[in-house]
C-alpha cells in the first residue's frame, strides 16, 4: 500500500468517485479519498490522498480553488448543466457592460439549489433516514453553500 499524493487529470466522462475507484484498484489501496468533487462532464485536476495521507485531507479542503468555466449565452437547460435537455432558447446576448453590472451578484456567499438528480437523491436519503421536517434539516441539505471571488 502507497502513501502519498496523487494528482490526477481527470477526464470527461467519470465522476471523481469512479476516477478515485480505478486509482484504489490500481494501486492497490485501502484508503483513498479525493479532495474535491468534478462532475462527469468536467476535467481538471483531481487531488488524490492515499493511504494515511488520507489524513491531511483537511489542511488541503480548507484552501480555496480556482475554477475555469466557458459560459454559453442563449440556451437554457432542464438542469442547469451541459448534460440535459434545452428547454429555451434566445438570440439575446449581454453586452459587456450587463456582464460587469452582474458580477456584483455573483461574490461573497451564495446559496445554490443542487440539480433535479441530486436533490431526489438527498430526498431518498432523508426518508430512509429519521424524520427531518421538524428540524428544518430537508431545505438545509437541499441547498449548497459556496463563496465565490471573481478575478479580472
């Protein structure tokens, strides 16, 4: 069994637990875990603990990352991403200046609803689970908190 780092370029088409499934194989390992999560239809870099790197985990998930994203103006999907259904379309475009006015909303803290898939499995898991209305934990677990800094 290794101990160490593995960054891997993850390509399209797998999801980070499959990508860190065939790494776990491959090597041969017990332990592994994968700082950060790319959908399947995202590439990038993957950072890979294995064995009792595994446990500097956090001092790594704590940093900030930087993401590159290419914006598509004019189709509308059924779930937000790539991978689904248009479900509009439109030949208007912003210009610059509607871009720049925007960003404003678009810093700080922000609360993002997951997609369709994610929510319903979340819904599954929390009716398995104890009943959570009371709690307020099913609109906590179905919404994601993230901080996003915009750079010029």
């Amino acid at each position: 069994m290794s101990h160490g780092w593995l960054i891997l370029d993850k390509p399209v088409g797998i999801t980070s637990t499959q990508a860190g499934g065939a790494i776990k194989r491959i090597f041969k390992q017990k332990k592994i875990g994968h700082a950060g999560t790319l959908d399947p239809f995202a590439c990038g870099v993957l950072p890979l603990a294995l064995g009792e790197a595994t446990k500097t985990m956090p001092f790594l998930m704590s940093n900030s990352k930087t993401y590159k994203f290419t914006l598509v103006f004019g189709s509308q999907t059924s779930s937000g991403d790539t991978e689904s259904e248009i479900i509009a379309q439109s030949d208007h475009r912003p210009t610059l200046l509607d871009l720049q006015q925007a960003l404003p909303n678009f810093t700080g803290t922000i609360w993002q609803t997951p997609g369709k898939l994610l929510q319903h499995t979340l819904q599954l898991k929390l009716k398995e689970s104890q009943p959570t209305q009371e709690h307020g934990l099913e609109k906590l677990l179905l919404c994601h908190q993230g901080k996003l800094k915009l750079k010029s």
